[in-house]
C-alpha cells in the first residue's frame, strides 16, 4: 500500500477522527495541512480532490481519494477490531455514525467552530443560542445509553466512539457543559487511555 496521505486542518474533529484512527490503527501517513479559514479548500487543486470542497480527504492511492469522515472510517476500518464483524453490531455502529452526522455535528461541531475556531461568539449569538437545545438532546441521548455500557457497540471501543469523540470531548469550547453528563464524562476519559491515543491537537 502506497502513504496514505491526510488533507486536513488540525483544529477540525472531523480531520482528528481520521489522525486518531490511523494512529491507533499503526498505518503510517503524511499529513497535509489545509486552511479552511483562507479559502484553501476551495482551490481548483484542491477541488479537483474533493468537489465538495471540504475536509477531511484521504488520497488512498495516488489519483484515489475519499472525502466525508464517517465514510473514512469506515473504510479504514474494516476487517480490523474498531468496526464488529457481526451485521446487527455493524449496523448499530453505522446508525451511531448517521447520528453523530445529522443529530450531533450540526449543533456541537457548529457551536465550537462559531466560538472557538471563528472567535465570533458575539456575531453568531442568536445561531448559537439556537443550536443548544437540539445540542444539548444529542448530549443528553448519549448520556443515557452510556449509563448502561462502557462503549457505544457491542461494549467494545469501535468507530462509534471515535466519531462522537471527536467532537463530544471538546463540547465545551462551543458552550455546551458537560458536567451534566457524567457518564459522557466517564466514558471520555476511557476513550482517552486506548492504546495510541492522542490529542485533537496533535498533528
């Protein structure tokens, strides 16, 4: 197999779900650095990766890439322990990844990029104070179903837990407090002693 090679931008969860399993996978890759606060995903190069012109990409191959970090992780992922061979488990992780996707992301990722990558808390006031409801029941769902098991699937640490992770451990630089949620709580801190763990701000 050919280095993999990550377009990213560091302070996004989406690029960090990728780093963090690739990592904790052992497959070596090179990390390429995209700014999206200066436009660069919307250059033809980088378009002619991924029209959608967003981050994360993976270029598989030369010429080959993927884009949509569920999507990543999923490929990354199969045939190895973070995604379960059995269809019932395997189809729960993929409801977990759809969840993050369109019940998640949309209000905790969102919140965080206003406040904490923009710096435009005051301007975005009115969004933000929208966006905690639906935030906070995404919050409160995951709390209740970690009250029962150590993980999301299957009670082993799976894809699952990385996509929520990955913007669920920093929930609070978009508003949200997560010392409502202990058992979220408990369960970030056994995401974080996996072996080959590392940081939202390691490259």
């Amino acid at each position: 197999m050919e280095l993999l090679h990550l377009y990213d931008f560091l302070p996004s969860g989406h690029g960090y779900k990728i780093r963090l399993l690739l990592t904790q996978l052992g497959m070596p890759f090179e990390r390429i650095e995209i700014n999206i606060l200066k436009n660069e995903t919307q250059t033809p190069e980088f378009l002619s990766k991924n029209p959608n012109g967003k981050i994360p990409v993976l270029e598989i191959e030369a010429g080959k890439y993927l884009a949509e970090s569920n999507a990543i992780l999923v490929y990354l992922s199969e045939g190895t322990e973070f995604l379960p061979y059995d269809r019932f488990l395997r189809a729960q992780v993929l409801q977990w990844l759809c969840f993050e996707q369109y019940s998640h992301e949309p209000f905790i990722a969102t919140s965080r990029f206003w406040i904490s990558i923009l710096g435009k808390a005051e301007e975005y006031s009115e969004a933000i104070k929208q966006k905690r409801k639906p935030g906070n029941a995404a919050l409160n769902l995951m709390d209740k179903h970690l009250t029962s098991q150590d993980f999301f699937v299957g009670e082993r640490y799976t894809i699952a837990d990385i996509a929520l992770f990955a913007y669920t451990h920093v929930a609070n630089e978009g508003g949200f407090d997560l010392t409502q949620y202990p058992a979220i709580q408990a369960w970030i801190e056994r995401v974080k002693t996996q072996p080959r763990y590392i940081s939202i701000t390691e490259a």
